[in-house]
C-alpha cells in the first residue's frame, strides 16, 4: 500500500483480499512496477491464511493476464492497456477490467 493511501487504494486492497480470501481462485497473480514477494502478497492480501496462490510479475508481463483471461485494474484507465494488449495479444487473449470507485 502506497505511503500516501487514498479512498480508492483502501477500497482495491479490500476486494483484493476478498478475492483472495473468498473468491476460490487457485492463483491471482499481480502485474506490478514494483517488486513484491510472495510473503508480502500474503501477508496483505491472505493475513489470516489461506490456499489461494498469490504471484506478482513485471507490469509487462504479458503472459500471464493469457492465462487467466482477465486483466483487473482497480481504476478505470483501461486504454494503455488495451493498446498494450493489441500490440502485443490478439483483443480476445484475455479480458480487461476496470474498477471506478465512488
């Protein structure tokens, strides 16, 4: 979580834990600029524990948004990543979303 958090930042790390927690995914996986263990993943996202497989990899990562199908982003500013995504993928490799928080 950044130093200065805002509204939006809480409201992601709270769905990100509930997706984690709750959701029954075998593995999220996080594209990231900045670099992130596992047991910080874990220790954000599962703190009370849990079998959910959390990974994180570079923000360029590609590959792995294939995997699953989707791409979250917790903002709506989807049209970098779309312009990445058909750059480099086919549109139907995988789906994005984003998230507006009011």
């Amino acid at each position: 979580m950044p130093k200065e958090s805002f509204g939006k930042d809480v409201a992601n790390q709270g769905l990100y834990r509930a997706l984690a927690e709750h959701g029954k995914f075998s593995q999220l996986h996080w594209l990231t600029a900045q670099p992130a263990s596992t047991q910080q993943l874990r220790d954000a996202f599962l703190p009370r524990g849990g079998a959910t497989a959390l990974r994180a990899t570079d923000l360029l990562d590609l590959y792995a948004p294939c995997l699953s199908g989707t791409l979250l982003r917790g903002q709506p500013y989807l049209a970098e990543l779309a312009w990445i995504r058909g750059a480099f993928r086919r549109p139907s490799a995988y789906s994005l979303v984003g998230l507006i928080h009011t």
